[in-house]
C-alpha cells in the first residue's frame, strides 16, 4: 500500500518590522492535524536545517539569517528531500522559462 505524503502550504510573509528581525518567515496553513509525531518530528528537523524557528509572538516560522532566497530555498529542498508534498509556495518552481 502506497502512502499519501504530508501536504504542506507555505505563506511567505513579511515578519521583518518591530522588534522582529526575519530574513523570511512563512506561516504553514495546511491541515496539519492529522499528521503523524513522526511526520511533525520530520517537518520539525527540516526546519531546524534550513535555519527556520517558530516565533510564537508572530505564529510565524521564521529565518533570522542567510539570504531570503537562499532560506525559502533551502526550506523547499528540505520538505521535498523529507518526502512533503508542497501544494503552495514552492520557490523552486519560479525560474524563469525560455
């Protein structure tokens, strides 16, 4: 029997004001209830590796170094190497075509 994998949404957000300060941030709307501890300890080590933390002042994960593109990258290489299907904000897929 094949496994359905974990769906994930990534909102990029703008989280860089106050006393914040976030290279990028996201908020994660997907239906994660359902997830398994295992899926969630994936998802949780996906974002540590990517230099992601949950701010939970914002209810934001969010990045406080590196490059903007390099961070949102790293994030989606991260989920997709760990088997997450990313259903919106994938920033891989925005080079540009021929």
């Amino acid at each position: 029997m094949l496994k359905t994998p974990p769906k994930i949404e990534l909102s990029w957000r703008d989280e860089n004001y106050g006393s914040v300060y976030a290279v990028t941030a996201f908020r994660n709307y997907a239906g994660t209830l359902d997830w398994s501890d295992r899926t969630h300890q994936r998802f949780r080590g996906c974002l540590k590796r990517a230099g992601f933390e949950f701010h939970y002042g914002r209810c934001s994960y969010i990045a406080t170094r590196g490059e903007r593109e390099d961070r949102q990258r790293a994030l989606c290489d991260e989920l997709a190497r760990a088997g997450f299907q990313i259903e919106r904000g994938d920033v891989r897929n925005l080079d540009p075509q021929p």
